[in-house]
C-alpha cells in the first residue's frame, strides 16, 4: 500500500480539524451554563449534603455522623413546624386550587364580556413581590386600626386578632396564599380549557349531559394533567412556605406560624448552627419528593 501523499494528508488532517471543531462548538456553548449549574446550583447541594454530618461552625466544624438527624426525630420545635406546615397545606392548597378552577371556568365563558380585562385583574396579585403582599396584609389585618376589622366594626360583627391568636394568625397565612397564587393557577386552568375540543362538550349535550355533569365528565378528566401539575407545584409551595409568616406573624404568636423553611432559616442564620440546619433542609426535601411521588402516582395517568 502506497504512503498518502503530502496534499492528501494535509487535506485528512483538515478535515479532522473541521469535524473537532463542529462537535466541540455545542460543548463550548453549554460551557458558561454548565460551569455556572455547577458553582451555584450542584457544589451547593453537595456541600450542604456534606456539612449536614458535621456540627459546630467555623474553625470549629467537626464530624457528627448522623447525629443531626436523631436530633430532627426528638426535637419538638421542628415537629411543632411541620404540622403547621401540613395544616396550612392541607387547607390552603384544595381551597386555592378550588376557586382557581372555579375563576378559570367563568373566565372561559362566552358570556363574560371584557375578559381580557378580567383576566388581567385575576392575575395581577401573583406579580406582586411576596415581602410587598406580607406587609400589605399585616397593615390590613392589624387588631386595632386595621382595614379588615373597621369593616368588621361596620357591620356589627367582633374585631378578630388576626395576627395575635394562633388559629387567626394561620388563617391569615392561608388567606394571603390564596390571594396570592389563585389568579396564577387560574390563568393555567384557563390555557387548558381553551385546550379541550368543543366537539366534545357537544357530543355530551347530545346525549342529555348537564352543566354540571358536563363539568364533570368533560372538564375534569381533560384537566387532569394540569390538575396534576398545578397539585405538584402548589404542595411544594407551600412546604417550602416563607416569606408570608416571616413577614406577617414572625413565626408567631408562639411558634403557631412557625414553618419547616422558617425553622431552618432560624437555626442556619440565627444561631449558625449550618449542620442542623441543613439536615432539617434534606428532610425538607426527603418530604417533598415523598409527597410529590404519591400525588403523581395517585393522581397521574396509568400506562395502559
């Protein structure tokens, strides 16, 4: 076999040059977001992974074994966190996702007129910044000069200590959630109505279906992937719950707005205790992907 002669070697070597430089262009690309996922999102997690087995900070940090974590099972204040986190989830969660649904289906009626104007308004509270809504409510919910109890006191009904009796003050969580975030779910709702083919709706009033059979036998089982998402995204809301008791209530009145996040803000950033804190942080999200994997299998589509 003759040897490649100099001009066909060169143009070999070209051609490999091209063909490296074609398959490493999409890697050169993704480079900056890679190395940025891996500096601020994956080091961090590993880190705190890490530091979850140790106790003490600074200079002082040592090795704990899984101390932190017996200490999540025999400590009252995080158990007391979790079940108001699962109180206000088991409430607010049905009854947002309940009145969203319940907005989206009046948004998509023909007879609503200016709905693009009636649209806008239902999600306008979901752009407002979570700290502004926090303290929009704490002035409107105040004992004694507050707008909600003057309303109160017009009609003839009792001022409420919304932010200074346990049962209130997690009422008042539950209602700037669902201030908040309902017109967000609706807007959802409302992309998968318009999604669902009119064919059917007449083919069930063909066979006799009312409203409310029409809702439920037509409406629902074609929501029912958004259903899911929207149930999936919400709870995990909801258990990563901050910014509206630590503005409103501070976690109070005595720890009855005390939430998982809150516990593990107090403990990381209070008491720099990083170790604990970043424990009850992979509990939080042991919890998290527990619950989400039940709802996904309860509630998402079989394989035939």
């Amino acid at each position: 076999m003759r040897a490649a002669s100099p001009p066909q070697a060169g143009l070999n070597g070209r051609i490999r040059n091209s063909r490296w430089r074609r398959s490493a262009v999409p890697y050169l690309l993704l480079a900056p977001a890679l190395l940025t996922f891996g500096v601020f999102k994956a080091y961090p997690v590993v880190d705190s992974l890490l530091l979850s087995f140790t106790t003490g900070s600074g200079a002082a940090t040592r090795n704990a074994g899984v101390a932190n974590y017996q200490r999540l099972l025999d400590d009252p204040l995080f158990w007391t966190a979790l079940r108001n986190t699962g109180e206000i989830l088991a409430i607010q969660v049905p009854l947002m996702l309940g009145l969203a649904l319940l907005m989206a289906v009046g948004l998509n009626s023909a007879l609503v007129r200016w709905r693009t104007v009636w649209r806008l308004g239902v999600f306008m509270p979901s752009v407002t910044g979570l700290v502004a809504t926090g303290v929009m409510f704490a002035y409107l919910l105040k004992s004694d000069d507050g707008a909600v109890n003057w309303v109160l006191s017009a009609v003839g009904l009792p001022s409420v200590d919304w932010l200074g009796q346990p049962v209130w003050a997690r009422m008042a969580v539950i209602v700037v959630l669902t201030w908040h975030y309902t017109g967000y779910n609706a807007v959802i709702y409302l992309a998968g109505l318009q999604g669902i083919p009119k064919e059917l709706y007449e083919a069930a009033m063909v066979d006799g279906a009312g409203p409310i059979r029409r809702f439920m036998s037509v409406t629902v089982p074609a929501l029912r992937p958004v259903l899911l998402f929207t149930v999936v995204l919400s709870t995990i809301g909801t258990l990563q719950l901050f910014d509206e008791p630590y503005v409103l209530t501070g976690g109070g009145p005595d720890n009855a707005t005390l939430t998982v996040s809150m516990y593990l803000y107090q403990n990381g950033f209070r008491f720099f205790d990083f170790g604990y804190a970043s424990a009850i942080a992979y509990a939080l999200t042991l919890l998290v992907s527990v619950l989400g994997a039940l709802q996904m299998r309860l509630m998402g589509e079989r394989e035939k």
